[in-house]
C-alpha cells in the first residue's frame, strides 16, 4: 500500500494551496434524538435477516470483525463531523464496484444504531440508482421522482426498520443526472435536509469520481467527501486523479480502503485526510 500513502502525502501537501470551508472553531454540542422514533409520515419496510446477511448489510450480524469495522469508522467520522460542525456527506469511489455504495449503506446503519444520532442516505447516482436493491425493495419511487414529477419527498422516504436510519432511494434512472443535481430545487432540498435536524447525519451515495461530471458538480453542496478505494482493483493514478478533482471543490473527509486483507468485503479505518 506504498503508493496509496504516497498519494495521500502528496494530496496532503497541496492543501494549503486548497480553498478551505471555515469552521466553528470548536467540537459542536451533541443533540440528542429521541430514544425511540416512530416513523408516522415515512413507510417503515422490515427488511427480513435472510436479505440483510445476503447484501452483507450489518444489521443482519450480531458481531465480528466485519461489523466491528464499520463502528470504527463511524467513530472516525462523527469525531471528525463534529469537530467541524459538518453533516452533509457524499461517499464515492474513482471508479465503478469498488465498494461505495457497499460502504454508504453500513456507514448509514451503524450510525442509525449510535444513541445520539440519526442518518439519512440518499442515493443520488441518479444514472444508475442501486441502494433500493440492497434492500430488495424493488422498483420504487426516489429522488428522480421528486425532482421531475414533483412527487412529494414524504411519500419517497424508506424507514428500513435499522434504528433511526432513513432512506431516501434515487428512483428512476436519468440520463442527464448532472443537471438534475446541480438544479435549484435539489439544491434547496438539500439546504432543507441540512437544517431541519440538527441531529440527523446525511450521506449521498454518488456516482465514480472520474466516469461522470455528477461528483463535481454537485461536490460544492456538500460539507465534505469520503472516498473508497478497493485494494487490489483502484489505480494509484485513479486515486491521485480523483483527488486533485476534488480538493478545488469540497474538503475530502478521509478514505475508506475496502476488502483491505479479507476475502470478503470489509473496510479498513478511514484514513483522514484533513
């Protein structure tokens, strides 16, 4: 892994040269959530255990290295969020099956699962929407679906019976997906998201770095980037690409290194960039 530390040594050296997005300054207060939810206005979805372990999503384990993985890295992020007062974060990869979407929907549920917190993922790969299919929810109405037919958001949010996690799925498929990110009425639908709870983690899962022009249109929106690279298969020039794009347009959180030593998709600790 010397060239991916070579990588994140040079990305490190450039960010003075960066724009940066000031801070508070100091750690922010903890709001807490309710102890218990109950999901009135969102169609709650029990996903059954058979699914969950099938999708590899934690909530269908009880323990192990695999879920013992992902409370690290959701420790690693809500330490880092909080010092900086962030709660808007995309997740994407340089390129296509390199674990982004596999890391979106764990980091989503074992943040649902921390006592103070609660998490809202939005699939927003609007040209190939799949986290509805982790799920097994089949075809469904999303974020497409509000953004061109005005259907409204409360009829397409999913309480996939995890905690105090909520699921916003991408819809329908959209060929000019740049522009619908970039819309005002998505803009405006995020700055609601971000405001309205306090409390409330959001995480897009977007589309590869370098394979459309969806991550840097849409980067500015966003309080910060978690980037996952898969060993093995992402290039170091691929990870350093994507990189240089991002550090124009949005602070990148940290790194996600997936299946790192295992035979099975597992990630290691982020790898905090800033």
């Amino acid at each position: 892994m010397e060239w991916f530390q070579a990588a994140l040594d040079r990305y490190k050296q450039q960010q003075h040269q960066s724009p940066t997005r000031p801070g508070p300054g100091r750690t922010q207060p903890i709001r807490p959530v309710p102890a218990t939810i109950v999901y009135s206005r969102t169609r709650s979805v029990q996903i059954p255990e058979p699914v969950l372990r099938e999708q590899r999503i934690l909530a269908g384990f009880q323990g192990g290295q695999f879920v013992d993985s992902f409370k690290i890295l959701r420790t690693q992020v809500l330490h880092r969020v909080r010092e900086k007062g962030w709660n808007v974060i995309g997740v994407s990869s340089p390129g296509e099956q390199e674990g982004k979407t596999f890391t979106s929907v764990n980091l989503a549920a074992s943040l649902a699962m921390d006592v103070t917190q609660s998490v809202l993922l939005v699939d927003a790969n609007l040209m190939h929407p799949s986290v509805h299919e982790m799920f097994d929810l089949g075809d469904c109405l999303g974020l497409a679906d509000y953004l061109l037919d005005d259907v409204p958001i409360e009829q397409l949010l999913v309480h996939p019976g995890i905690g105090r996690f909520v699921l916003l799925p991408g819809g329908r498929a959209v060929s000019h997906s740049a522009e619908a990110l970039t819309s005002p009425k998505m803009v405006a639908l995020v700055e609601e998201f971000k405001h309205r709870y306090q409390s409330r983690m959001i995480l897009f899962d977007l589309p590869p770095i370098l394979q459309t022009s969806d991550v840097l249109a849409f980067s500015p929106y966003l309080d910060a980037m978690l980037v996952v690279i898969e060993e093995g298969r992402t290039k170091a020039e691929d990870v350093e690409r994507s990189l240089a794009l991002l550090k124009q347009t949005v602070p990148v959180l940290g790194t996600v290194v997936n299946k790192i030593g295992f035979a099975t998709a597992t990630p290691s600790s982020m790898k905090r960039m800033m």
